[in-house]
C-alpha cells in the first residue's frame, strides 16, 4: 500500500444528504451533530381567538415563516416562499372542525426581540386560516371542499353571519417561548423549531435558517446562488436548500475560520445571526469576491474542483473555494495549469484527504483542508 492510500478509520463521516436531491452531496450529517445548549427560556399558554389571529397575521405580528427556492433557471431572484403542504381537503376539514366546535391542536410560538412572534408549529393551520379569510388560495377562489352541508362549497364571505361569528370566536391555544437571555439565543430557537417541526417532510438545517433568520444576508445568498458560474460548478438548484448552506458555510469559513468550533451547524446558525442584517450581493465586495472566484475555478477546474469522486464533496468546496476566494482578495493569478497543479497537490495529501473525508466537522480537520488548499492555490 503507498502512503497516498488511506487506511480505513471506520465508516466516513460524510454521507449522501438527500436521496431526492438531483446532486448527490457528501457531508456531515446535521442530525448526528449534538449542539451543546443551555436553555433560559420560559413558557406560557395563551388564548387567541381566530379573529384574533388573522389580525394578527395580517398585521405582522404573527411571522409565519416561509421560504422557496430562489433560482428558477433564469437570472431573477425570488422572495421565500415555502410551498404550502396542505390540500384543499385537508384546509377544509380544518375550518369545518373550527365551525363544529371541535378542538383542534395548539400552535407553539416564539417571541422575538422585536415582540413579534415566530410560528415554530403550525404553519399549515394559521396558514389555512388566513387563506380561507382571504378567500383566496393562490389565484382561486377557497371553496370548501369535502365537508358537511351547508358550508361544502361555501367561501368566507359565503357563510352565514352565525358561522363567521362562530369562526371568529373559536380559540386556538398557543404555547408562547420566551428565551431569557440573549447568550445562545440563536442556537435555542434553532433546536426549538428543529425538535418541535412535526411537517412530513422535516424541515433540512438551511429551512430552518431561512425560517428564522430572514433578512438581507440571506436574500444576498439568494442572489448568489443564481450565479451561472456557481450554478456550472453545483449542478441542478437544489430544492431543500443544500447550495444556499453550501454558500453560507463558505463564506463563514472565508471570514471567521480561526473562531470556528463544531459543531457546524453551531457555527452557521452564530455567522448568519450576526450578519442577518448585512447587505450582501454580487455588488458586496465579499459577494463580488465569491463570484469571482467560482468563476475562476469554473474557468480552470470546472465542476471536478468539487468531486473526487462521483459525488459533490462539501469539505472540497468549502476549502478550495475559500483559498481561491482569499487569492482573489490578495491579487494573485490563477490560471488553468496552476489550478490543476494546485488540486493535485491535494489530492496527492493524505492528511488533506482525511480531512475532507472523516470527521469532516472536527476543528482540527476544518483547520487543516482550509490552510492546505490555501497553501496550494498560492493564497499565503
């Protein structure tokens, strides 16, 4: 055996994220990461009456959150929005368990700074109401559907005076979470939405980041996932979000990497609250600084930068992304040759090999692939 050949260390720590996922990534796993939390939150129930929560929502006081995927092929950059899981079916047998009488579950909320409250779970119930009192459901009308006469087929505006004011004054229950303390703030409310997202299909990391950290930052990942050279390098728009994560994370490594402690997701969710106000976009200088240096390596590398093998290699793009990226910032050259040169190099690393492959999130793992690629694309 040569020295360049590995000796196997157990199961790599990377496997396939998402068997739906058009590319297929390897990486940590995000849900064997254990975030060491301390909670100071408190807890109370309160009562609203549906009325009382359309308002509510309406007026902004109630953030359902609410994310899409943000490149549709073309250069446009959309807005999130998440799309809506319930049918008309099961919208319908929600009201009409509303107008029976009937009790229906809680939602759980969080106060934020600002005093608005967060939906944690659920979005699909409040969701349904203020759809049925708006009347719409997208561009159709929302007519009950499958329920008992006389409200089958019947809209809002529809139903007799007695059942609105019955819709109106129902109660729904809320368990309202409060943090008390702004240290380790963001991680609390991420395991929170993490453990309570009861949806069938549960929500992936960078969902829940969208969820609650919503803002110019992430709109600036939006814009720069939409890059084609970015788009050349990733491969198809992921639909759970797994290219604007991989964004995120090299950006965070590119500014804070000597402050970096696992677990990862730990790390994400601290460098997007601290810039979730930041203006961010190709415009941006480090926005402009990311782009251009996934147009060098789609110019030079092309997608097999970010796959040793078959698969799409997360801890590949995120130090040989960043070294380019601090190549750039510092003037330096990069042409094909050099970047060839440059990933053989690494990929003749036995260390750099281990580092991209097991225990991918330790910090003496992270530590090393970033120095080695920086290293080898000339960025020190």
């Amino acid at each position: 055996m040569t020295e360049d050949v590995l000796e196997p260390e157990g199961e790599p720590e990377e496997s396939p994220i998402d068997d739906s996922e058009e590319v297929v990534v390897q990486d940590v796993d995000p849900d064997l990461e254990v975030m060491p939390i301390t909670y100071e939150i408190t807890s109370y129930g309160a009562d609203y009456d549906v009325h009382g929560l359309v308002r509510r929502i309406e007026n902004g006081d109630i953030v359902v959150p609410s994310f899409e995927p943000s490149f549709t092929g073309t250069d446009e950059v959309r807005g999130f929005q998440r799309d809506f899981v319930w049918r008309i079916p099961q919208m319908s047998r929600f009201i009409e368990s509303l107008l029976l009488g009937l009790p229906v579950p809680g939602v759980f909320l969080v106060r934020t700074k600002d005093n608005k409250l967060l939906v944690l779970d659920g979005q699909q119930r409040l969701g349904t109401l203020s759809k049925f009192y708006s009347g719409l459901v997208g561009e159709r009308k929302f007519r009950l559907k499958g329920v008992q006469d006389p409200w089958n087929g019947m809209t809002f505006s529809e139903l007799e005076p007695e059942d609105r004011r019955r819709l109106d004054d129902s109660i729904i229950h809320a368990t309202i979470l409060r943090q008390e303390s702004d240290h380790g703030e963001q991680d609390a409310i991420y395991s929170i939405y993490e453990r309570l997202n009861t949806g069938g299909s549960p929500l992936r990391p960078q969902e829940i980041r969208i969820a609650l950290y919503a803002g110019p930052f992430l709109t600036g990942i939006s814009e720069l996932n939409a890059a084609p050279e970015w788009r050349r390098l990733y491969g198809a728009p992921s639909q759970r979000f797994r290219d604007h994560e991989l964004i995120l994370r090299v950006l965070a490594l590119f500014e804070e990497s000597p402050s970096y402690r696992r677990p990862l997701k730990s790390f994400l969710n601290g460098y997007l609250s601290a810039n979730q106000e930041r203006d961010l976009s190709v415009q941006t200088t480090l926005g402009e600084t990311f782009v251009n240096a996934v147009g060098i390596l789609d110019s030079t590398l092309g997608p097999r930068a970010f796959r040793p093998e078959r698969a799409l290699n997360a801890a590949y793009l995120d130090s040989i992304t960043t070294a380019v990226m601090h190549a750039v910032t510092e003037q330096r050259s990069l042409d094909g040759d050099r970047a060839s040169r440059a990933l053989a190099e690494l990929e003749s690393d036995p260390d750099f090999k281990r580092a991209t492959l097991y225990d991918t999130s330790a910090e003496d793992a992270v530590q090393y692939r970033l120095q080695a690629a920086r290293a080898a694309f000339g960025g020190q």
